[in-house]
C-alpha cells in the first residue's frame, strides 16, 4: 500500500538510453566495457548494466569503422567523411586526425603493440598508418572491391596482416617487404569474417557462400572446407582452458578427438549459436531455439546475428543482433559432464519509441515496455537486462496492461495493430489466449481490479469488447480463443484509453472524439457522458478513493470530474502541449501528467498547483506507469528513452536539514572568523555558504585595512575554479548598482592582478560575464571622470568669490639669537629629530611669534551658513611653507596614508636659517607654520640692502618655463641635495643670491600641489559619502576640506611686499618672468606686482 503522505519532488533515474542503433563496436581488452555507435556519437556502455558512462560526438555522419588500441586508452573511429580520428578516452578529446582513403573507410583493426593501425575501405585500398604521427607506412593495392575486415596476425612478432573482401578473395600483407604474400581464392561471395587458430598457424576465413575454409599459414593452402549451410557473418576460435572448451569436451564425450582440431562458433542469418570441429566438418552444438525477435517486414537477410566475438578473460561470447541488441552468452554446467549454452544478458541498444509500459506484479522488479515491435519487452528493473520477449502479434503492439489473478499468476494483456488481443502469462512467457473480433487497430486495454476475471479493449472501430477468462487452462500449450461477453459502438472516433473503476462496476473510455463516457459493467449502458474538452482524449482514470475521474487531453488541460452528474470540478492548465497520461498518486490527493512538450508534472488536487516539473525527456511522453507497491514512477518517450523516478520527499527533507544545521555551524564559524579578523577563512566560509551579502561585507572591510592585500592574495588562492566562477558573477551583480562598484573595481583589479590571463579564460562563461562588467565600469569610469572635473569649478569659484579676506598681524618679533654656536646645537638636535631621538626637545625655547586667527564678520545674517574668515597677513620676504597635515586617512583608497612623525624639532627662528641641504623635505613638514613664518622674516631681515645686489639680479635671460622646469627636474631627481645645489649653476648663479629660498620655494611649490590633489579627492569622498548616507565620514571629510583651504588661504595672504628699488642705469629693468603672478590659490593683488606699480608711478613723478 502506498504512503499517504504527499510527494515533493521525484529522482529521475536515467534507467534506459539509447545506447547502440548498429553498426561496429569495440570490446575493451577486460570486457568490462562496450564502444558503440549510436547514430553520429559513440556511446561507451558499462556491460554489466548497460548504463552510459560517456558519450564522443564524434562526426556529422555515420560511424563505418570502429576499433580499440590495446591498452584501451585510444579508441580509433572513421565514417562517410573519410576523416580517421584517434580519441583519448581520458579527456574524451581528439587527439589527432587525418584523411587518407578515397571513399568510406569500412574496417580496421589495430596492432598488438599499439603502433600500427590498419584500415580497408570501400576504395579497394588496405593502408597501414603510425599511430603516434599520423601517416601511411603502408599501402597495398589488390582487391578489386570493398575490403569488409582486416586483421593483423596476434602474434606481434610476425608482420602479418590479412584483409577480406567482396572480391571473394582473402590477402595476406607482409609488413617487411610491403607486398602481397598471398592471395588466397576459394570463396564464391564476400568474406564477412577471419580468425587465427590457437597456435597461430592457420588462418579461418568466413563469408556468405555459407562455408569456413581452414588455411595454412606456412605455404597458403587449404586445408578443409567447412560447409556451414548458412550465411555467415562472424567466426569465432574456441581456446582452451575455457568454459567454451569444456563444453565442447562435453559434446565429443565418447569420440575421438585428434590433436590438430580447430574448434570454432559460427553465428549467421539464422540466429542460432553453432560449435563446429574442423576435422570431422561436423557441428558439435546447436542452438534449439533462437533468442532473436524481428520484425516481420524485414526480409530474412536481415534476421538473426550481424557480429560476434568471444569475451575475454572466459567472460564468455558477446553476439549482435540485427535489431541492435547485445546478447551475452556463457556455457554452464548442469551436470557432471552435461554443459548448456544460455543466454546471461540482454541488451537492448535501441528502442525506438516507448508506447505503453506497465509495472508487474506487486514487487516493482519487472517492467513490460511496448515499442514499435511486434513484440513486448519485459525488462529487469535492477539490471536493466531485457528479461524476454513476449512474440506473438504480427503489428506493433500499441497498449498493454497487468494484472495480478486470483490464483497469483502475473498476466498480460496486449493490444495491437493486427487487430487482436492477447493474453500472456508472465512466468512461462507464453502467450494463453488470443482475442479476436475487432475490424481496427487496438488502441487500448485494461483489466479488472476487484474480480480479475475479465479486461476490456477499445478499438479505432469506435467498439469497446468485454473479454472473458473463461476456459483458460494451466495446460495448454496453444493460445486459447478469448470469447468476448459484451460489445458496445462507444464512440464516433478512435478510443484512446479505458478504465475500470476499483469496485470493477464501471468503465470508462475516452476518445478523439472529446468526450470521455462512463459504462455501467457488464451491460456496458451508459452512465454519464463527460464533455467540456476542447480536444482528443488520451487518459482516463478513476480515482482510488473518490467519485471521481480524471482526463487527460489534447487542449492542453487536465479535468477531474464527478461521476454522479458528470460535472467538472477542476481544471489543471500547466503544459504547453497534449497532455498525453493522467495518473492518481497518494491516495487520490495528487496527481501526475506527462505531455507532448516532454515534460513530467507533479500536481497536488486540493491547491490546483504543480509543485514540481520534470524535463528529462526530448520527445512525447507516451507511456506513464506507477509502481503499486512504492508508487515509483516510470516514464517512457518518442526519444526511447526510459526513466525511473523514485520518491526522493523524505530523502530530501533530511537532506535540507542536514543542511541546515550544517548551514548554523559555517554561520558561528564565519562569525568568528570576522571577530578574529582572519579574512581568508570569512571569505571561504561565505563561499560555501552562497551569501553574497556577507561577501561583500567582508570585501568592503578587507579593502580598508592596511594589510588587504596580503588578505586577498591568501582567499583567491584558497578559491576553486567554480568559487571563482561565482565571485565573478557575484562582482557583476555589485557592479550595476553606483553603491556597491567600488567594491567590486577592487575585487576585479585584485582578481586581474593575481590569476594570469590564461586561467581567467578558462573559466566557464567568463565571456558573458566580462560582457557584464564592461559597460558598467565604463559608466562609473565616466562618473568618476565628470566629478572631477567638476572639482575644478571650486578652485575657480573660490578664487573669484573672494571669501577669504587678509588682516593685518598683530606680534611683533622678540628676541632672536645671534649666536653661531647655538644655531649650529640646533641643527645638532633637529638632525637627532631626524632619527628619532627623543631629546631634542628643547625646555627653553625662545618665544616665539603668535598668529591671530580671526574672523570677519559676514554682512549676511547671523542665520547664514557661509561666512568670511580672515587670516594674518605676514610681512614675509618669501612665501611661507604652510603645516603639512599627517596621519590623514585618504578619503578614496579606504587605506590610511603611512603618517610623518610629528614631534617638533625646534622654535628657534635662527636655528632653522642654518639647516644644511643635505635634509630630506620631509624634516620640513614636521615644523609648525609659525615657525617657518618666523624663518622666512628672518631671511628678509638677513637679505643685503638694495644696494649690495648684483648688478645681475634679476637676470633678463631667464624665463618662468626654464625656472619651472629645472626645479621641477630637481624635484623627481633621486640626488635630490646635488640638484638643489645645481639650481643657481643651472640659472646662471643669479636668480637664488641665497639657499634658504630655494627650500622655501621647493615646499611652496611642492605644499600647493599636494593640497590641491587633496582637495580634489576630499571633495570626491564628500559625495560618495552624501550618497551613501555615511553622515559622520562626509562631516569628517568637511572639516577636513576647510583645514585645507584655510591653510591655502594663508599661503595667499602671506606674500610680503617687495622693497621698492630706484632705477639705476647700471641695473637692468626686471624680466617679465619674474613679473607674473605666483598662480596662488587666493587671487589677490601680487605684492611684487604692487611695489613695481608704485616704482614707476614714483619714476614718472620725478
């Protein structure tokens, strides 16, 4: 009894394939394997249960020739194309192919070493070709028509091959001299098969003028002729010391047996495995019946075996059938000294199309198919070995039913196009009652379910007949003849399917002709009629608990209706094509349906929902049948295909729990990997677990620390290819939203940084994927772009708004040392500063100048936001070298900038006028701004009045470019001190009178770049930071932003006014290079500018 708990989700088991549809094959050298062809692939097939390991698509056409290397590692494969292809059947790849014959090639065969390969074809040439390079060695012309086999000689120290053709001649090819050592004529039709005798020196040649000539290898005669009566395709030598010996010392139990007798099977169009002894010509053991069924409309050229080939390892013999099924033969022993052929194994390599099949008997092991034969395949659901063959109707069989009787025995009922009916019973796989009666094709039957004593048929005569089981005998050897009981016309077109209710009481049908009518049993009077169908009618079935039956239809639909008042009570709509079977699973509570799309549906009734869809299948789906005993389903297609479903609910409920509790341990597990800060682990661990959100948590923390590269390095090198896969997928996913890019740019440069070209390629669709990313990237790229350009307007704007107005300073300078001892111990301590030294912090520092930062108060509101600030002019002679802030993490690379040491190294103004070059700038940016403003008033105070100038100063052949350039040379020259000495050689020894400006001028420039960099990226993490909603990182960045411009703003206010110098003829009127502006960030009026204005107002006074 089947469980009442509902279905989920089924397995599909992939039970039958199509697997051989003839033509050559190969046996591996342990016959544990087959090589078939099926159609334009190669199929390699597990010989024990016929299952489909790999499949080769191996060329556009037919498949003519097909052979294996020894060592069963290359297979060999040729077809129409004329193209030889050698596979490794490791990677399942062509390793190397070439074209030599002029037509088709029809046979070959490979050397015992491995390096030769053989080949004839249908151009009358044997060609010999090296394995490893691909080219002829050989090539022998004779035949005059299609060499059909070739085989080398086993023993491979003899180079010796043999080639049959249809020109009824055997060549023998020695290798040495590459001619034609023999030509041996004693046939009259093609030569089918050869084969070598045990010790190796005598050559059995077979053909279809039905004999086995014997020759002898040593001078090339014939030995003896063997008239078999048949025509022969194959030939096989028994060796000795096997179980096929055995039986034919069975066989010559009391006879003679001389020492040279050759003992061999010859298999043909008869169907029927024969043993022969060559010197008495004799058959020693002859089949009694044939195990072959075919079609009646072949021709008998057609019939009975097309190949055979003794297994190794004693494994038995391998025969072919011309309806493309593998027979597997082995000798056993039933008595002491009486030894029997019997037939092991079944496989049936092409099916066809699956019309009908049918569970038997309660235990699910057996399975009745019904193709397009004339006969009924009963298959072992466990081996997937055909375990017979019902033969008996002259049409292919179109349905089928089964039933257990009351008196146990497992029936069979089958319809066909012959117009009959049959009755079989399982266990003698006999038929036991033939019906006849009906003027159409039988398209469906069924049994009775409570009585067993009776089954029902429709047929394309719109007639449906009772059959009775009365007068079957356990006895009989003949088919008995069924006596129908009642007939009824049912419908206006051809019936389809037939049902009968659980209580055997009713009957219903359903036809082409939309309507589906239920028949009170056993007057077969109509009960209720079921219309509503917009087309043909395929099932019917009764409900195994309700008062109901369910339709299945051409319109797509699937229809549950009340038997009472024939009322409609739902309606299924979920395939896209017929629905061909409707069948109850779970007590009546669900359903399932297969269709014409080929898809498999599982539907629950109280919901009307399909809970699960199958496409396992690549053609109609015509049979469905459910097991009675696990409700175990199998389905049956146009493709040939048979399936296997096995409730998989309980499996797989246990399953996600696992998972889940799984799931529950990799979560703890991934949270304290994040608590430890051990990256590598996190980001394996949300690998496994597929949260891509938590990725990107981690990715996002990772790239703002220090050591992230490290981190990264060690979790892509911890990634599978498929993980990898997935990260890509998942970066293209963050790559689409503005939010999330930033990211996933990071994760792509680390990924493109780390994994070489050649690996990246190889993932599975990275195409697409890159596809994916382009665009987006080049959009955040434009982004990026816009914004900063856009930048660029707040260095113009606040130039031109002047919101930063200067005032005047108030201090005045105090105390200034004078001494050069004291000058020189401050160099001392700020030198020690320089390595770090804790020391040189001075206790008595002189006082040093203060700045008052005020503001200025806005004519605007008090309310208003934007005010005007005010700094200090400083009445300096140089520019002064603003504080260079330290420590500051960079708003955009989300990595903190490596920070200066901040520690002062002195006050004093006179110590820092002496500082030697020889320091690196970055002992400058550790001085406050105060203490650089009191320097640089101190080199105006030490500069010589204007009358000690030189006369050439300022030089009039020195341009701004030059003065930009060579100091921008000695910025990015790595001898840095050598090129600040080289400035004033370089510019004529005029321009710079003196050293300290050169370092102020090398800071200025340096400390106006770098602000200006950081403005423009603090100005880039203010969006990014209002667009994200971080708040307290866009407030920080602002802050920081107005430290800047406030810093920059004094370098603006700090330009001190020059002295004004009379004119003298000896002096030479300033260049205009030392005229322009400074190209400060506050455009204010230059004072130089000024002080030159005012000389020459005073000049034209006078």
């Amino acid at each position: 009894m089947s469980s009442a708990r509902p279905k989920k989700n089924f397995r599909c088991v992939p039970w039958m394939q199509q697997l051989y549809s003839g033509g050559p094959f190969a046996v591996s050298s342990d016959g544990s394997w087959l090589a078939c062809c099926c159609k334009e692939s190669i199929k390699i097939v597990d010989a024990a249960t016929g299952c489909v390991k790999s499949t080769i698509e191996a060329d556009s056409d037919a498949i003519t020739a097909l052979t294996l290397s020894p060592n069963d590692k290359l297979l060999f494969s040729a077809g129409h194309s004329r193209i030889i292809k050698v596979w490794d059947l490791e990677t399942l790849q062509c390793v190397r192919s070439w074209k030599g014959h002029d037509g088709p090639v029809m046979s070959m065969a490979c050397h015992g070493s491995g390096g030769l390969l053989a080949t004839g074809g249908a151009d009358n040439k044997v060609l010999v070709w090296d394995v490893d390079g691909g080219f002829c060695t050989h090539f022998f012309r004779g035949h005059e028509g299609v060499v059909n086999c070739v085989m080398f000689h086993p023993d491979t120290d003899k180079t010796l091959l043999f080639s049959g053709s249809n020109d009824e001649t055997v060549r023998v090819w020695d290798l040495q001299v590459k001619k034609c050592k023999a030509a041996l004529k004693k046939h009259f039709s093609a030569i089918t098969s050869m084969a070598i005798s045990e010790d190796g020196l005598t050559l059995l040649s077979a053909g279809r003028d039905k004999v086995v000539n014997l020759w002898s290898l040593d001078d090339y005669n014939c030995k003896k002729t063997v008239a078999t009566f048949e025509v022969l395709e194959a030939l096989c030598v028994v060796h000795s010391g096997t179980r096929f010996a055995a039986l034919v010392s069975s066989c010559l139990s009391g006879k003679k047996r001389s020492g040279s007798s050759i003992n061999f099977v010859t298999v043909g169009e008869r169907g029927i495995i024969r043993i022969w002894d060559s010197d008495s010509a004799v058959c020693l053991h002859e089949e009694k019946s044939c195990d072959i069924t075919v079609s009646s409309n072949v021709d008998d050229s057609a019939r009975g075996f097309t190949a055979a080939v003794m297994l190794p390892l004693d494994r038995g013999l391998l025969c072919v059938t011309s309806d493309e099924q593998f027979l597997f033969y082995s000798p056993d022993k039933h008595s002491e000294d009486e030894w029997n052929l019997t037939l092991e194994k079944r496989l049936v390599g092409y099916n066809d199309e699956i019309l009908d099949m049918k569970f038997l008997g309660q235990d699910e092991q057996h399975l009745a198919v019904a193709t397009n034969l004339e006969q009924v395949r009963v298959y072992d659901t466990a081996s997937m070995s055909c375990s017979y063959v019902l033969s008996g109707h002259t049409e292919i069989v179109l349905c089928l039913d089964t039933i257990v009787s009351s008196s146990g025995k497992t029936l069979i009922a089958t319809g066909s196009k012959d117009n009959t009916v049959r009755l079989w019973e399982s266990e003698k796989t006999s038929c036991i009652g033939v019906g006849t009666g009906h003027t159409g094709a039988i398209g469906a039957v069924a049994f009775s379910r409570k009585g067993n004593n009776f089954f029902v048929s429709g047929s394309n005569d719109c007639t449906i007949k009772v059959w009775s089981f009365e007068g079957l005998s356990d006895d009989g050897e003949e088919p008995i003849k069924l006596k129908s009981k009642a007939v009824v016309k049912a419908h206006d077109k051809d019936i389809n399917s037939l049902a009968i209710a659980p209580n055997d009481s009713l009957i219903c049908s359903g036809s082409q002709d939309r309507t589906a009518i239920v028949w009170k049993y056993p007057d077969l009077v109509r009960a209720v009629t079921l219309t509503g169908h917009k087309r043909g009618i395929w099932s019917v079935e009764f409900s195994p608990v309700d008062q109901c039956i369910i339709t299945a239809s051409g319109d797509k639909t699937v229809k549950i209706w009340a038997i009472s008042d024939g009322s409609c009570l739902k309606t299924f709509e979920g395939h896209t094509s017929s629905v061909l079977r409707a069948t109850f699973l779970t007590r009546g509570t669900q359903f399932v349906s297969s269709g014409a799309d080929g898809l498999v549906k599982l539907w629950t009734i109280k919901t009307n929902e399909c809970i699960a869809t199958y496409d396992n299948h690549e053609d109609k789906v015509w049979a469905l049948a459910v097991g009675p005993k696990t409700e175990m389903l199998a389905t049956g297609a146009g493709d040939g295909v048979i399936n296997l479903w096995h409730d998989s609910t309980a499996a797989d409920e246990e399953e996600a729990f696992n998972k889940e509790a799984e799931g529950v341990l990799k979560r703890q597990e991934l949270d304290n990997a994040v608590v430890d800060a051990d990256y590598t682990k996190a980001i394996k661990i949300a690998f496994e677990l597929r949260r891509p959100h938590k990725l990107f948590e981690l990715f996002d923390v990772l790239y703002r620390r220090k050591d992230a590269e490290d981190h990264m390095d060690k979790a892509l090198l911890s990634l599978s290819k498929d993980e990898l896969q997935l990260l890509f997928e998942y970066v293209r996913e963050w790559n689409t939203k503005r939010k999330l890019c930033h990211v996933a740019q990071s994760v792509l440069f680390s990924v493109f940084n780390f994994f070489p070209p050649t690996e990246i390629i190889e993932i599975k669709g990275i195409r697409e994927m890159l596809e994916g990313l382009i665009p987006y990237s080049q959009r955040h790229l434009s982004r990026i772009d816009r914004l900063l350009r856009n930048t660029f307007f707040l260095n113009y704007i606040l130039a031109q708004m002047s919101v930063l107005e200067p005032e005047t300073v108030v201090g005045k300078l105090k105390d200034q040392p004078s001494s050069l001892p004291s000058e020189m111990k401050d160099v001392q301590d700020m030198t020690l500063d320089e390595n770090g030294d804790e020391e040189s912090k001075q206790a008595s520092e002189e006082p040093a100048e203060e700045v008052i930062l005020t503001k200025r108060k806005s004519q605007k509101h008090k309310d208003s936001s934007r005010k005007k600030v005010s700094f200090s002019r400083l009445s300096l002679s140089s520019p002064p070298f603003p504080a260079v802030p330290v420590g500051r993490r960079s708003p955009v690379s989300h990595s903190p900038v490596s920070p200066l040491p901040c520690r002062r190294l002195s006050s004093s103004p006179v110590s820092l006028s002496l500082l030697p070059l020889s320091l690196t700038p970055s002992v400058f940016k550790r001085f406050t701004p105060s203490v650089f403003l009191r320097f640089l008033r101190m080199q105006q105070q030490q500069q010589p009045p204007p009358s000690m100038m030189p006369s050439s100063y300022p030089p009039s052949n020195i341009t701004t470019e030059q003065i930009q350039k060579e100091i921008s040379d000695c910025f990015h020259n790595p001898y840095y001190n050598r090129s600040l000495l080289a400035i004033p050689a370089a510019l004529g020894c005029s321009i710079f009178p003196f050293r300290q400006p050169i370092v102020v001028t090398e800071f200025i420039f340096k400390a106006k770049i770098d602000y200006l960099d950081e403005n423009k990226k603090l100005i880039l993490a203010i969006l990014d930071s209002q667009n994200l909603g971080k708040l307290p990182e866009c407030a920080q960045y602002q802050a920081q932003l107005q430290k800047n411009l406030m810093y920059l703003a004094a370098i603006a206010d700090a330009q001190p006014p020059t002295p004004t110098i009379p004119p003298s003829p000896q002096m030479a009127p300033p260049h205009h290079a030392m005229q322009q502006g400074g190209g400060f960030y506050m455009q204010h009026p230059h004072p130089q500018a000024q002080a030159q204005a005012q000389a020459q107002k005073v000049s034209s006074e006078r």
